[in-house]
C-alpha cells in the first residue's frame, strides 16, 4: 500500500513502513523505516526548528543540507556527508541539488532496462520525481511495495534534459539517514574456499563498509550489509537488509556523526565508474532489495528467501526437481578424454543419477596447467577425436542428460580467437597486461565480443544436446582498456562488463528456454540476486568438506535460499581441507542444497557405490521441502568469532528446513569435534503445530531413512508443543566430523 498526504508518503508492506516528506523548500527527507504504521506521522521528525529550511534562515544553508535526512543526497552543494550521485560535465563543473516535482504511482512492477530486476503483479510502484533546474536533469527514485512479502524495493533513473553531455562520477542506488544507537553492521567477508563468513561491527562514530571493486562481487565481500539492534538474535529484536540485485563491483556504507546519526549508503563502486549522458538520455540504477524485522535476523532471512524464490528466479526449473548429476571436475581435473566420460556415465547410470557435468579441459589441450583454449570453445582433439558425438551417444543410450563448463569472460593468449581478434581482449596501450589463471579478460563492452561468444555457446548446445551450462568466472577484471570505446567513456567498461553478462545469459534462455544455468565464479564469488535472475542456483563454493561448509553455508542461507545452493558429494579425504569424512556424512550434508557428486564415482568402493541410490532418493523425496520449505538457524558453531551479539557459542551446527503448514521438517546436525563423556544435545524445533503429534527419526546415513530399524533414533507421536519448548533429545553422537539428519513427520 502507498498513501500521499500533506507531502507526506507512507509505503506500507504487511509489517512494515517506510515514510518520506517533502519540506518546505522541496527538499525529500526520510523519516521512518520499521515495524508497520497504520497512519501517517504526525510529529516533526525532519526537525525543522533544529535544522530551519534555506527559506527560512538562508545564511545558514550549509547546516542544513550538512544536516537534514536526505532520502536521496546529492554533491557539491553543501551535504559533506557521504553522497550518492554525483555528476559534472565537460568543463568540470560539479554540483547537483535535486528537488521535489511530483510523483506517480501505478499498479505492478515495471522492468529494468537491460538490467535483472524484481518482478510481481500484487505491488505498488512510486515514481518520486526530483529535478535540478540549474543542471537540467531529472531523478526518477523508484520504489516497489509487494503485497504478499515485507520487502521494499528500490531504483533510480537518471535523465539528462540538458543541450550537452554529462558525466555520472558517483550512481548510488540506497540510501537511509537513521538514527541506530547501539546496532551493529553486518558484513559478509571471506576468500576463495571460505566465502560468505558473516562478521558483526558495533556502530561508533566513523565508517564501516564493504566493497569491491573487482567487477565482481568477489570473495572479500558480498553485496549484502544488515543491521541488528543490540538485543537482536535469530528469533527476537530488529534487523534491516539490504540486497544489491547487481553482479558486478558495488559499495554498501554505514557512515556515524558524533550526533549518532548514520548514513546507509548502497550501490554501484564509484571506483572505476564514470559514465557519458548524452543529451536526451537516461541511466538506470541497478536494484536493491531491503526489508525490516522485528523478529530477529531469522524473520529477515526468511523475507529475502521467499522474496528470491517468488519474485528474483524466473527460471522454468525454480520449483521443478533438478537433475542430481555427477561433476567430473575433481574426479578428473584437467586429465580426461571421452573414454573417460564414457566409464563415469556407465556407473553413473547404475546409481540412479540424472547428468554427467563435463567441466574444465573439454577444450584445452593441457592435462595440468589451465592454459589455452579459452575463447575458441571446441572440443580439442587430443581428447575428443571424433567431438561429443560418442559422449552424447553414450549418454542418450542410458538416458542421462549432460551439462557444460564454460569461462565465457575470458580469451587465453594461446586462442585462435585471440590470435584473429586480439583487440577483443582489455588491456592498455603499451602495456603488457596482467595475466591470471593464464587468461585476458574480454571486453564486453563491445557487442561484436558478445555476438561470438554467444553464438560459440550456443553451437555446442545447439550440436551436442546440452540440457544445463555451469557458467563460470575465475578472475578479476583489470587492465580495464576498450579498443570499442570511447576516451571519454572508459569509465564505463566494469558497469558494461555486467550488462554484457546479462545479455548473454538473457539471451541463451530466450533461445533454449529449458536450459538450466548454474553460475559460478571460483566457487562462491558472484554468488548475488542478479545472477539469481538468470539461473536459479549458484555454485556455493570450492570447498565441498562439509565442516568447513558450515559457516559458509551459514553465511549464504542469511540472504539465499538453501535451494539456491550449490552442494556436491567431496572425496572421501577433501582436495582443499585434507579432512576426512565419511561417505555416509558427506551425502547427508550435501542433500541441504541442489545435490550432486564430484568424485570419481567409477572408482568408488563396493560399499560407498551402493549408498549412491538411497542417498539420491532421499534428496528427491526432500526436494519439494528443499525448495519451498522456511528456514531457521537453530545453533551455529562457533570457530571464526561469527556470532550474533549477545548469543552463546555452541559446539554444533544445527539448521531446520519446515514446511510453510508445519507438517513435516528436516533438520541438519553436524558437531564437528567429538567430546569424551559429553551429553547429547538438545535442539527446540521452530515452525511445527503445538497441537499436532510427530514421529522422529535421526538417520547418520540415507539408508537408514528406507530401513527405520537402523535408525540411530526413532520416536512415535511427540507433540509439536513438546518438540518446540521443551525440545527433541539428540543421543550422544560419537566420532569427529559426524552429521545427521532429523526427520519429523
């Protein structure tokens, strides 16, 4: 619901508001974000008698725009606190003061030009419109209110209705003046093989932040910055989020005065940014999603879920049962051929599984450094004498679909793409650019680039039948030169980048509509609801060791929903940690995301082989509870200070999948070190009905789920009422690095 009064609008989700005003002198200020208000404000929350308008005390204007609750603030002009746009022109004159012109609102959603958006029927849009009289340029602040979720969406068009071209130095998308005395920041931080580690920073006068500024989202950081109250745990206090639907390099920021008063900032990196408005055009802002609790960072979570599944993923496989396929990436890395392919797909037939993944090295002639090939997309030779063709045959005669890896951001020196079109890949004049993995970055800026990737793509999927591509990214972008562009519109290659990226990926699934994208970047690195828009799972992260998944994992279910995730079955002893897991651990863990193996399974023992068929049953029997269920966090353990402030550390992970009428749930339970005469945990269950009976069965390995009878627990008839206050006893669980897995029916 939006409402107009007095100059005064309230946007009301079901449990949430947001209200805005217009002062005196046509400045927009932000009054309230939080718990839902059923009418409007009626005191002066802009404080006009402490901060008087321009109009009203002119000699002091400075203290005011350095002072009043911009929704939107702008540079140059008098606010020295952190701005969001910011803009010049040729003879480098800076300054833009935006005030209101009016507004509209209108039923439904529009989309984004050339960008992935939130989409939906049962919403509001509000289009604010601001103007700069002196500039010629108009600022469209675009919000969405859904009816069904408490989530509030929010964008900016810029319009240049000047003679002459502008400069956009600085395009941020968000931001909110709040008063947030004793809240903290939280970031998602981390490195390759450990993304998505969830940090906490009391708010004290200064700067918190996270960035990047790699063209990507990266592994230092995720586009994603909350804030909880100091009282806040899963279940109690306040939380605010704040998703950035982009893929690329962006900026999220809690600037604090000594007033206590803070400055939320988000969008695009303004590093490397500059971008050419002609006269007459426009520019869109990417999207941010955002959303309030007050119950805790669960609710939160829960909110950016169903929001992602019902209005982010458009994607024909969003609630259809994916394949559970084989990757052959550390069964095989580099070293294999078709015969090889051939010997995987024959067992995999007799496990029961749906895809054979053929990743990196279909199309390098090396079989141990990652060097060349990239660009060219053929099948090299060496390996595949005769192509895909005795692979695919292969493949249909047991009915078992195949998938593709491709790295299509990247040229190797050693291409014949290269060798043909070397102005295609970034770099600066004179200069010999930086190498990494071996490989160039493309310039996607320039439309010929992305017309031949995609038909190069596209081919393979067109010849060979590929019913899924792992679409993946394994550097940064640097050496950011176009021989397309312009001198005066090189600021604009990292924000192309991503448009380029999105065209492709918009585009294969306008030809192939029943493609399954799965999107990657050195694991979980571009892992944001703009890739989400195009494929409805992301690889989560190349680390596959279920112990060290636990905060990763944890990290990522803050903001995406586990049926998102990427998860495969390691080897027995993990390529990256050393850590060895049982099978039987490795399969239960796996299940909590879209599931698959990658390890040699033609070499698998007797023993572990036949665990396969139970394990990919039971993922199936849970896949509609995977993919629709509610989340809940029950326990985190505690190894890296990842803490919610106030809350207790545990010595066991736990989180709880249950469906929306609380009629069944699962429940994944890892303590990673075993302690000598401990006590079994016990867990209190959330979501169940408190008048309905469950029976319980703790499985340690899938088999057990089919025979109940070597079930490590089974429990008849215990009420919901029971299962949540006073909480299910878990037996002792013997053994390092063991997990299991609850069922409650």
């Amino acid at each position: 619901m939006i409402r107009y009064e007095n100059g005064s609008f309230l946007l009301s989700t079901p449990n949430t508001s947001y209200v805005m005003q217009v002062n005196r002198d046509g400045y927009l200020g932000h009054l309230y974000y939080g718990k839902r208000l059923d009418r409007p404000l009626v005191q002066d929350f802009l404080r006009s008698e402490e901060i008087p308008s321009p109009s009203v005390k002119p000699g002091e204007k400075v203290s005011f725009l350095d002072n009043f609750p911009f929704e939107y603030p702008a540079s140059g002009v008098g606010d020295f606190r952190e701005n969001c746009l910011e803009i010049s022109d040729s003879e480098q004159v800076f300054g833009f003061e935006p005030l209101y012109k009016g507004y509209i609102i209108k039923k439904g959603k529009p989309a984004l030009k050339d960008l992935p958006a939130s989409f939906g029927h049962d919403c509001e849009t509000l289009i604010i419109t601001l103007e700069d009289n002196v500039r010629g340029v108009e600022l469209d602040l675009g919000y969405c209110v859904f009816n069904d979720c408490d989530m509030i969406t929010r964008w900016n068009v810029v319009k240049n209705l000047s003679e002459k071209d502008i400069y956009l130095e600085k395009a941020l998308t968000l931001c909110m003046d709040m008063e947030l005395e004793g809240f903290s920041v939280i970031r998602e931080t981390g490195v390759w093989a450990r993304e998505h580690q969830a940090f906490f920073t009391q708010i004290q006068p200064g700067v918190v932040a996270t960035e990047s500024s790699r063209g990507e989202s990266g592994h230092e950081a995720a586009p994603f910055i909350g804030l909880v109250s100091s009282n806040a745990t899963n279940e109690t206090g306040e939380a605010y989020g704040f998703s950035f639907v982009w893929s690329g390099s962006f900026l999220g920021k809690v600037w604090t005065n000594s007033f206590g008063l803070s400055r939320l900032v988000m969008g695009v990196n303004p590093n490397n940014f500059r971008w050419k408005l002609k006269a007459g055009d426009e520019f869109t802002m990417p999207e941010v999603i955002m959303t309030y609790s007050s119950e805790g960072l669960g609710k939160m979570s829960r909110n950016f879920h169903d929001f992602i599944r019902e209005h982010i993923i458009r994607s024909v496989w969003k609630d259809r049962q994916r394949p559970v396929l084989v990757n052959n990436w550390e069964a095989t890395y580099l070293d294999f051929d078709d015969k090889k392919l051939i010997e995987i797909l024959r067992t995999a037939s007799k496990a029961g599984l749906d895809m054979l993944v053929i990743d990196d090295g279909w199309f390098r002639e090396s079989k141990v450094e990652p060097e060349g090939g990239l660009g060219d997309w053929v099948p090299v030779k060496s390996k595949f004498p005769d192509g895909f063709t005795p692979v695919v045959e292969e493949a249909k005669k047991l009915n078992i679909k195949l998938g593709l890896w491709f790295e299509p951001e990247m040229i190797s020196i050693d291409s014949d793409l290269y060798r043909a079109h070397p102005e295609y890949a970034l770099s600066f004049p004179g200069r010999v650019p930086a190498l990494c993995r071996n490989q160039l970055m493309l310039d996607f800026s320039n439309p010929d680039v992305l017309d031949t990737i995609y038909e190069k793509i596209a081919t393979q999927i067109r010849e060979s039948h590929f019913s899924y591509i792992k679409w993946d990214m394994n550097r940064p972008i640097c050496d950011a030169y176009s021989r397309y562009l312009p001198a005066d519109q090189q600021g604009e290659i990292f924000f192309r980048h991503v448009l380029g990226v999105y065209k492709i990926q918009e585009k294969l699934l306008m030809e192939f509509p029943e493609l399954l994208i799965e999107n990657c970047s050195s694991g979980g690195a571009r892992f944001d609801c703009g890739m989400l828009y195009y494929s409805p799972q992301i690889w989560t992260s190349d680390d596959m060791d279920p112990v060290e998944r636990l905060s990763i994992c944890e990290g990522t279910e803050l903001i995406y929903p586990v049926s998102t995730m990427g998860a495969h079955v390691c080897k027995n002893q993990n390529d990256i940690s050393g850590r060895l897991v049982s099978f039987d651990t490795r399969g239960l863990m796996a299940i909590a995301g879209t599931f698959g193996y990658e390890l040699d399974i033609s070499k698998l023992s007797e023993e572990d082989l036949k665990k396969m068929p139970a394990q990919i049953r039971l993922r199936r029997e849970l896949d509609k509870l995977i993919n629709r269920g509610e989340y809940y966090r029950l326990s985190s353990f505690d190894r890296r200070g990842y803490r919610i402030p106030g809350s207790i550390a545990k010595s066991y992970d736990c989180m709880e999948i249950v469906s929306r009428d609380g009629s069944e749930a699962a429940v994944w339970y890892m303590k990673p070190l075993y302690e000598p005469d401990s006590r079994g945990s016990r867990i209190k269950l959330k979501g169940l009905v408190c008048s309905a009976d469950y029976d319980v069965t703790v499985i340690t390995d899938a088999d057990s789920y089919f025979n109940p009878d070597t079930a490590l627990l089974n429990k008849r008839a215990i009420s919901g009422e029971e299962l949540m206050n006073a909480g299910l006893c878990l037996p002792v669980i013997h053994g390092d690095y063991t997990g299991v897995l609850i069922l409650i029916r």
